[in-house]
C-alpha cells in the first residue's frame, strides 16, 4: 500500500472503530456513543407516537363485509372526544350508516354525518361511546419538504399499523381535487386500508388524511391539515360544503406591478386567466389583475380566496378590490355554486386520469 492511500486509512480507522463500538455499546444495553445515541431516542419517540396516537385510530367498515359489492375496511381518526370521527369520503360513498371499530376493540354504529367529494373528506358520528381520545389537528402549510412523517391505518387489514417516510413533495392536487391549497406528497407506504387515515408530524399532530396512492404504494398524497379545518366544520354542521365559483385560474407568486403611488403590492394574487362565460370574465377581470381584498378582506394565496366565497346565497354578490396597470379597481362579482359533474376527487388505491366538471376546463376557481 502507498504512503498515501495509508494515510487515508490511518485517518479513517478511528472514526470507523467509535461507530463500531457504539453500535456494539447499544446492542450490549450499555451506554450508546455518538449519533447511536439520537437514533435510539428517534426509535423510542416513533414507537410511543405510534402508540399514543393509536388510541384515537379507528377501523371504518362500510357496505357489505363479503360478496359482490364488498370493500376492504379504511380507517378514520377521532377529531372530537364527543364521537366525531374524520375518514375519506371514497370510503363512505353512499351510506349513512357504517360499522366503527375503536382501537380497544369495541364496535359501535357510525352514521355519515358530512360528506364532501370534491376534497376526499367525510365526518362520521359515533354515540355512547363514551370520551374518546382525539388526535389534534397541526398547521401543514409549516411542513417541509424532507420532514419525517408516519402514515397510520390498516393496510391489508393489518389493525393500526405505521409507516415511515418523509414529506416527499408539497404541491397541487390531482386535476379533480381543490386547486390553490399544497397537498402533501409522501412516499411512507399507503396501501388500501390507509385511505382516511392520519399522516402526522414528530410532534403527534395530524398534518394530513391519507387519500391516494400510487398502485405499489410507493406514493402517497394526503388531504393537507389547511383544508381539513376549512371543511370539517361545515361537514358537522351543515352536512356538505358550499363551494363558490369565480372561474378565475390564479398564478403563485407576489405581484410584482407598483400601485398607482409606485409602492410595490406586499400582498395579493395574480389572475392568471379567466374561464370563458364564467363570472369573473362577465364580471370584467382580465388575465394580470392583481386580486387584492374580497368584501374588504385581503387576500395573500388561492387558500384565502377559497375561504371567502365559501357557502355562496343566490344572487351573492362578492366585491373585489383589484390592481390592473397599476391603478385600484373595485368590481362586483355574482357567485356562482361550484357543480361537480364528474363525480368529485378521483381517490382510491391508483393514480389515474381525472375527468373534468363542468366548472373546471382549466382547473379555476
């Protein structure tokens, strides 16, 4: 060996023998050394996640249990200690009353209480069961990219079973899906039995609903938190979700045109385009105007927008304050209900091809 390539080596071995013995150290129960050390406290906190949060995972059977018509049960999640439970809604498609399993095993009667297809979420009921332990919701428009996630559910029926993996990729929907909010992209295993269950954070917060996968299971996409709390409470009070249509294709990114004082805009959304016939294009908004409030509301990012014209009245008339060519406009818009022709999220067990409704030829608002 030549004098150099052993000095390499003389450098290395040291380091390569603290690694063996600490390894050694932990298999042994002694003392771990080094970076042992924060993968043994990283194992310990996964595992009492998994078990904690376990408590409050459920076992969702809808339709018959065997025979032509049968599906495989999904899981939910407690959302409120008093029995209201958060799962997907392709796993309840037309029923009103499902089979809930708790995680200690005891069975009570669901009744489908909310049900919105057009976001993959539905809220189900359970009475005398008793104070349930809730999982709490967290923020995912804070999640990043690279963050280590678990996925929990019953894939293959396996009851309460975890994943690992990372937030792969935070970005729009499938073309089906609500446009303007960051879905969270995961490649911890999903496969059937996940769908509705919750993907969450080291912190023990829910960050997302498990909603597709990919047909090997080697990606996933969850319903982020940001919607969850935007729907859930219109699905327990109201049963559905109202969506309002504008017909307005909305860019990312700040606006970048000075007001009419030649101050740059430090909030609002660029309109991309606009859906022909459609309110926004009556209304006079044109492809560059810079949305800047609605009914006196600022607004910063598509989730703002989606927010104000929720739950459009007949004839509800949204007034938008805009920038175009620098100068401050006001207009009136007239809502119109947001009508989901094909059917709502494509969401299953399979990436696919997602038709169009009637109120999305380019995927607008």
């Amino acid at each position: 060996m030549d004098t150099g390539r052993w000095t390499v080596w003389r450098r290395l071995l040291p380091a390569a023998v603290a690694v063996g013995l600490a390894a050694c150290a932990s298999r042994a129960g002694g003392a771990p050394l080094g970076p042992a050390a924060g993968i043994d406290d990283l194992s310990e906190r996964l595992a009492g996640l998994v078990e904690r949060l376990g408590r409050g995972l459920v076992q969702i059977r809808a339709g018959p249990a065997a025979g032509p018509g049968a599906r495989p049960p999904a899981a939910g999640f407690v959302v409120d200690p008093a029995g209201i439970i958060l799962t997907v809604a392709h796993a309840v498609p037309g029923e009103d009353h499902v089979d809930v399993e708790l995680s200690d095993g005891r069975r009570f009667p669901g009744r489908v209480i909310g049900r919105d297809t057009r976001t993959d979420l539905a809220a189900v009921r359970v009475e005398e069961a008793g104070d349930l332990p809730a999982l709490r919701l967290g923020d995912s428009d804070r999640a990043r990219v690279g963050e280590i996630v678990l996925a929990l559910g019953h894939p293959y029926g396996l009851p309460r079973a975890a994943s690992l993996g990372i937030v792969s990729w935070k970005g729009p929907p499938p073309e089906a899906g609500l446009p303007g909010f960051d879905f969270l992209h995961t490649d911890a295993l999903v496969n059937p039995g996940n769908s509705g269950g919750p993907l969450v954070n080291l912190a023990g917060e829910v960050i997302g609903v498990n909603s597709l996968a990919a047909r090997n299971g080697s990606m996933g996409i969850a319903v982020p938190s940001s919607v969850i709390g935007l729907v859930l409470p219109r699905l327990v009070a109201e049963g559905h979700v109202a969506w309002g249509w504008l017909g307005l294709d909305l860019g990312k990114g700040r606006p970048e045109d000075p007001d009419r004082d030649g101050r740059l805009q430090s909030h609002g959304i660029v309109v991309r385009g606009v859906t022909p016939g459609g309110p926004a294009e009556e209304a006079g908004l044109a492809a560059g105007d810079v949305l800047v409030t609605v009914d006196g509301e600022a607004v910063d990012r598509p989730s703002d927008l989606h927010r104000l014209i929720l739950t459009p009245s007949a004839g509800r008339q949204a007034r938008i304050a805009l920038l175009r060519d620098g100068q401050r406009r006001e207009v009136e818009v007239a809502l119109r209900p947001y009508i989901d022709a094909s059917g709502g999220f494509g969401a299953g067990v399979d990436f696919s091809s997602f038709a169009r409704g009637d109120h999305r030829p380019d995927g607008t608002f």
